[in-house]
C-alpha cells in the first residue's frame, strides 16, 4: 500500500485528488495541508462535506519533516512558486512528488521566468523532471522522482496534435488553437470575473496570444517536430464549471483522406488507456468526457482548402489536473495506469 499526501488538499485539484485516492485500491491518504491559513486545522469532510464517513483527515500546515516521514509520493496541488521550495527535502528523503503548477515543466529556467514573475531557485532539478504527460513520456515518466503535471490546456492542444507534427502533416508547423474553459480553471478562489453573475450568458475570450501556457505547448510540441513549431493560442471563459473543448485549425502539408487521418490517430494511441478518437461523422462534446480522465479527439476536413479541424476535450480538472496526477503515479509504482480512475 502506496503511503500519500497531498499539499493544496482544499483546491479543486486537491479535492479531486483526495476524492481518487479515497477509492484507490493501492493507495492510502497519510496526510493532508492546506495552503490556505483558514482551512488550517479543519477537517477535509468540514470542508467538502462529500467526504463524511470516508475520511476524518484533519488539513494541517505544511511541514516538510512530517510529510517526508509519512509519505511515499507527495501531490502538490499548490500555487507556482511553492513546489520549488518543497520538492527537494521531500525528494532528499525519499518521497516521490507529482507537482501540479509550473514550477518544474520547463526545461530552460530564462521560459519559466519570462511567464512566471517568480525567481526560480531549483533549476538542476528541472533536468531531472519529467512532463507529465503519459501520452508521451510513460517510459520516462516509470523511471522518474519528480513530475511536472502539464497545465489543462496544453493537455488537450498537445494531445490533439502530437499525431500530426510527429507525420510531418502540419504545413509550416502552424497551429491555431481556440480553447474554452469552464470557471475552475482560475482556481477555487473569490474574484469578480468568476461570480455568476459576470459569467452567465457570456463568453470572455482572455490572455490572448500571451497566455503563459503557450510556450508550455510550444515546448512539448516541438520535442516531437523536426522543424520549428508555431502556435496561435485563443482561451475563452464560458459559463460552466469545469472542462474545456479545444478546437485546432491547421493547414495539412499534403492532401490526406479523412480516413486515413483518423487511422494515423488511432494508431498513434492505440496503447493509450485514456485517449478515444472519434469515428468518421462524429466530433466529441464536453459531456462525454467531464467527470472523466478520457480525453476524447474528433477530426474534420476540409478538403476544398486542405484545412484540417481537431476537437479535444478533457475534464480540466481530471484529465488536465488530478487525474493526469494519479495516473502519473500509477505508471511511477508500477500498477496499471487506469488504476483508481475508472
């Protein structure tokens, strides 16, 4: 039994990781914190009374001896900046640690400092994590002490596009990818952009083409292509809580039927537990995936002007957070990948 514990247990991503681990066959919740100064010393079920009767875990302040002591592996489901403080005494005493913010997904320190206004001050340890994103990197991902959880959108946009840059099929490697989001993407807190009222009825595009998860896709993206990679971002805010469709417009660098299009995808993750690629005809809606850790991919041709559409859509806070987290850890001890998900 896997010993685990989770820091930012109070955050949507914190309690989505608590809610998982609770029903994990191989995993037992040692410990919970919160970064939060007024969820310090009530109990998770006082908190998310969802969990009543199934845990009496009591959220306590970070200390870092208690946590090395009692845990196997260590989800950080806290604010940038935080992970890069904590991580190295729990990974000197032997925890294994999937961290949920920024703090270690970038390979050049001059990217991470350059989108994040935080001095990072681990940078020999970002050569030592590994992107969490499975997909991709399970080999690396079964070997490794540290993962960098990817960011939500980057996990639908590079999902949806890895088969198409690894075939060489993107003209120019330009990617144009237009992504809404429910509100929990910002976080559980309190802001007047996020209250209902605001949202209800409108749709806010933000961040556009400066969003600091551009570069996180950027760099992902290009460790697959050749050629260098180009990518035009759009978020939107849309009144629902949680998931995000991303739909993906590019130019194919040849002609290519839909079916073999389709064929290429199915082929590129037929040994992948949590993608499923549409069938001809059908494109994928967030319904099918919220509550879930799929991510589901539809394409869409346009033949007449050479123009491929790519829909990919994720539970933002499962398969782009919590989900992704506790299938990382299954693959870094060893057990089946859907173990605790399904």
């Amino acid at each position: 039994m896997i010993k685990a514990g989770i820091i930012g247990a109070t955050g949507y991503g914190g309690r989505e990781t608590v809610r998982i681990l609770l029903n994990h066959p191989q995993v037992q919740i040692t410990i919970l914190a919160a970064s939060n100064p007024a969820n310090i010393g009530r109990r998770i079920d006082s908190i998310f009374p969802e969990f009543r009767k199934k845990t009496d875990l009591v959220c306590q302040k970070v200390r870092l001896d208690e946590f090395a002591e009692k845990c196997d592996v260590v989800f950080m489901a806290t604010p940038n900046g935080l992970a890069m403080k904590l991580a190295p005494g729990l990974l000197d005493a032997g925890a294994k640690v999937v961290d949920y913010s920024a703090d270690f997904r970038f390979q050049d320190i001059k990217t991470y400092q350059q989108n994040y206004p935080l001095k990072h001050t681990e940078p020999e340890l970002l050569k030592k994590a590994v992107y969490g994103l499975s997909e991709l990197n399970a080999e690396q991902i079964t070997k490794a002490k540290l993962i960098a959880n990817p960011g939500c959108y980057p996990t639908a946009v590079i999902l949806g596009v890895a088969p198409l840059l690894s075939g060489g099929l993107v003209e120019d490697n330009l990617i144009v990818a237009n992504c809404l989001t429910g509100a929990s993407g910002a976080g559980r807190k309190a802001e007047v952009d996020l209250i209902l009222s605001e949202l209800s009825g409108n749709v806010r595009p933000y961040k556009v083409a400066c969003h600091r998860h551009q570069p996180e896709m950027i760099q992902a993206l290009q460790a697959i292509s050749s050629d260098p990679v180009r990518v035009c971002f759009i978020p939107q805010l849309i009144p629902i809580d949680r998931g995000i469709i991303a739909t993906i417009i590019v130019r194919l660098a040849k002609p290519v039927a839909l079916k073999e299009l389709l064929d290429i995808y199915s082929q590129t993750y037929s040994k992948c537990r949590f993608v499923r690629i549409s069938p001809i005809g059908e494109v994928p809606e967030l319904k099918q995936v919220v509550g879930s850790n799929f991510c589901d991919i539809g394409l869409a041709l346009s033949p007449e002007n050479n123009t491929l559409i790519v829909f990919s859509c994720i539970d933002n806070l499962l398969k782009g957070m919590a989900g992704q987290a506790v299938q990382n850890m299954n693959l870094m001890f060893g057990f089946p990948e859907e173990t605790g998900l399904l």
